[in-house]
C-alpha cells in the first residue's frame, strides 16, 4: 500500500510543480525583477515532495540505501524534504496572510524556523544512526528515534494545525463572494490537507510517546495504516488545493477587469 499510495503522491506532487513552475515563468515575465511569493514557493515545495514521495517508496529507498551504503539515508532525505515541503508552505500562504511590504520578512522567519528544525533532526540523526535502526515507529522504543521523529512531526503538526485555520478561515470567507468560489474551493481543500497533516503527525507523535512513556502503544499496524493513508492525503490535498488556488487567480484578475 505504501508504494501506491506514495507513487500516486509523488505523481501528483510532479505535475504541480510542473503547473506552479509555468506560473512563476509567466509571473517573471509580466513583472521582470518582481519576486513572487506565491509561485517560486509552490515551485521549490512541489519539487521537494517528489522527492519525499519517493523516497518512500519502499523499492526506491532500498535503492538509495544500497547505493549510499548508509542506513536510512532515504528517511533522511524523506524527512528532510518534507521539513522543505511546510517550509514552502507555510511561506506561500504569506502572500494571503501578510501585506506586500512585509511579506518577505515573513518568509525569512518561515524559513528559519524550518532550517533551525532541520539542523536539530539531522544532528540527532548523526547521533542515533546505527545498523540494524529503522527511522520509523516500527523502533518508537528507541530514545534516539523517538527523539528524532518527535523533532520532525512537532514541526510537521504545527504547521498542519496551522493551515488548517488559516485556510479554513480563508475558505469560509471567500465562499461568500461568488466571484471568489473557486478560491474558496482551494483553499477548502488545502484545509482538509492541514487537517489530515495533523492526525498524521499527531498519530505519529502520541505513538512514539507512548511508548517511551509507558512502554507500549495500540497495535503498529493500526498507526502505519493510519500514517500512510493521512500522509497521503496530506500532500494530496495540499497540492490539489493550491493548484486550484493558483489557477483561481488568473480567473480573479479577469473578473476585476
């Protein structure tokens, strides 16, 4: 299940790069020396979660793995991607949430709240990293996966809870304006992404928690069922939402003229 569903993922991921790649081309283009947010952030992200989808292919770790000829170097790359992934997120829902003069300051913040997140899962990476360890919950008794993944799927469900209201909130009032419908619709789905990234890392998050603190948890195939499924539609639903959103604004601009 895993490779259909991180395939499908990663199918996906790579035709919205594809569409946010032409819209930061035309972007440049009307406006030379002009960054936009929107675009270039959607670019890098998509760009990232084919990477993080691939990486999770279960015949392309193994790939990966025997071509490093270092253990979980696909986790890594799977995780440190998706760190990427709502780091360009969060930093292109600037462009709904902050005026233009302090939209980049937004961004940097952004920015560096991810790569402070990242840095501190790869030192413990460095740390922990033996043979025989996998990177998953399947070792949530491990102290030095457990701290590792806590690190990575606290950020991850920050930023779930977070554009799950910011979105949703957006949805709701754009849903009002008839001329601002297909907007909504995005930005609807880009909710039910937040909230899917939220069970997935909080899921996740309570699982490695439990054990470290009790010992035990509810049945391992019950949590990668859940985490595979939610991670999915996570990154399903964000990519779809915000290629609906972006394809929105052409639509809005004609409408104002």
């Amino acid at each position: 299940m895993d490779a259909a569903i991180f395939s499908v993922t990663a199918g996906v991921a790579f035709i919205s790069s594809v569409l946010f790649g032409l819209a930061t081309v035309r972007s440049s283009r009307r406006t030379p020396g002009k960054w936009r947010t929107l675009p270039t952030s959607l670019t890098i992200g998509s760009g990232l979660c084919v990477i993080s989808s691939l990486c999770a292919v279960p015949a392309v770790s193994d790939a990966i793995e025997q071509a490093s000829h270092v253990e979980n170097t696909a986790r890594l790359g799977a995780h440190l991607c998706g760190i990427g992934l709502c780091a360009g997120l969060r930093a292109a829902m600037t462009e709904w949430t902050h005026e233009v003069d302090s939209r980049r300051g937004a961004v940097l913040i952004r920015l560096s709240k991810a790569a402070v997140v990242g840095m501190t899962a790869l030192g413990i990476f460095l740390a922990a990293n033996r043979s025989g360890l996998d990177f998953t919950s399947s070792f949530a008794k491990d102290r030095g996966v457990a701290a590792y993944l806590l690190v990575v799927y606290a950020y991850g469900l920050w930023v779930g809870g977070a554009t799950a209201v910011t979105a949703g909130s957006l949805a709701l009032e754009n849903a009002r304006s008839a001329g601002h419908r297909a907007l909504a619709a995005g930005q609807a789905l880009l909710a039910v992404g937040g909230i899917a990234g939220v069970v997935y890392t909080g899921a996740e998050a309570a699982f490695l928690i439990c054990h470290q603190v009790f010992g035990r948890a509810w049945r391992l195939g019950i949590e990668q069922g859940l985490s595979t499924v939610t991670a999915g539609l996570f990154m399903s639903c964000t990519f779809l939402g915000l290629a609906v959103c972006s394809l929105a604004r052409p639509l809005l601009a004609a409408l104002k003229r």
